[in-house]
C-alpha cells in the first residue's frame, strides 16, 4: 500500500511533536532528579502519576487543536487556551491560587475551567464562539481574583489569578482573529 505525502507527514514525527512530547517527559521527570539532590522536593508515586495525565491531556489537547485547524492563529489560541487551563489546575493542586490548597475559594477556580471547556465543546471549536467563551473565561478568573483580593484578604493569591487570566485573554485574541481569516471552514 503506497502513502500519499500528505498520510507519511501525519504519521511521521514532526520536530514540534519530538520537542512538545520531549519536554513534557523532560518536566514530569524533573522532580525525580530534584529529589536526588535536595530534600524540598518530595514526590511520591500519586504525584508522578497525576503530572503524568495532566501533561498527557494538555499534550493530547494540544495535538487536537493542530489536527482540527490548520490556521495557526487557531493553534495558537488553542495553546493559550490549553496552558491556561493547565496553570489553574496545577496551581491550585499544587499550592492553591488563594491562600493555600485547601482554601475552598481555590474550589471557585472550577467554574472557570467549566467555562471553558462547555463553550469550546458546545461550540464545535468553531470560531466565532471560541472568542467570547475564552474571553469570558478570563473575566470570570479576575473577577475571582477580585473577590479574593478584596473581600477575602488575599491580595497576592488574588493578583496571581488576575495576571494569570491574561492566558485566556490571549486566547481569546488569538480566537478571534482566527475567526478573521475568510479561508477557514467555520
């Protein structure tokens, strides 16, 4: 059976796929070498096996994005859209975003992720929803971070989730001119 060049490019490993999927492994294995040398970092199997799927969804995420459009504005606001998603969980497993992991304002951070992914999934991932899902996204996380800051008394935990919503910002950005591109199937 003969491949078309455009089959053996999809099953070939591209340079990005090598350095995405390479990096990954590259971070989960991080701590293990950490802890070689310093006691601050103590990992056990649970957390390995945690990073292991959440770096292997935002991988697989990130692979869907690429293989759905081949506009790069798209890619790229996926990415955005991808990494901010995976900072608000990391975060908030790792240390919590407010206060501390077990503060239950870190539960809040839910509705965001919510947002998200019921927009992009109720959209189809077509363009012209993606801008306001993620822009919402973001405005919903600062206005987390307000309340945080504010009322709860927080204000670093509550300025961290507001810088970190630029991420879905950008991603709405990035939606949004993909939208603007008239050679895209919406």
């Amino acid at each position: 059976m003969h491949m078309t060049s455009k089959q053996s490019q999809r099953t070939s490993a591209s340079p990005w796929r090598v350095i995405g999927w390479g990096g990954a492994i590259a971070l989960i294995l991080t701590p293990l070498v950490a802890m070689q040398f310093t006691s601050e970092v103590d990992w056990d199997e649970t957390d390995f096996i945690v990073a292991t799927i959440i770096f292997g969804i935002v991988g697989g995420l990130i692979e869907l994005a690429v293989r759905l459009s081949s506009n790069w504005y798209f890619r790229i606001g996926a990415m955005f859209a991808v990494l901010a998603g995976f900072m608000v969980v990391w975060a908030n497993l790792a240390v919590g975003m407010i206060g501390n992991e077990d503060n239950p304002v870190n539960l809040w951070f839910g509705a965001v992720l919510f947002v998200a992914i019921v927009g992009s999934i109720a959209s189809r991932f077509r363009k012209r929803i993606l801008p306001f899902t993620m822009f919402l996204s973001g405005a919903l996380q600062v206005a987390i971070g307000i309340f945080a800051g504010i009322l709860g008394g927080d204000m670093r935990g509550g300025k961290f989730t507001i810088v970190l919503s630029v991420a879905w910002f950008i991603a709405s950005l990035f939606f949004w001119y993909a939208r603007q591109k008239r050679n895209v199937q919406d």
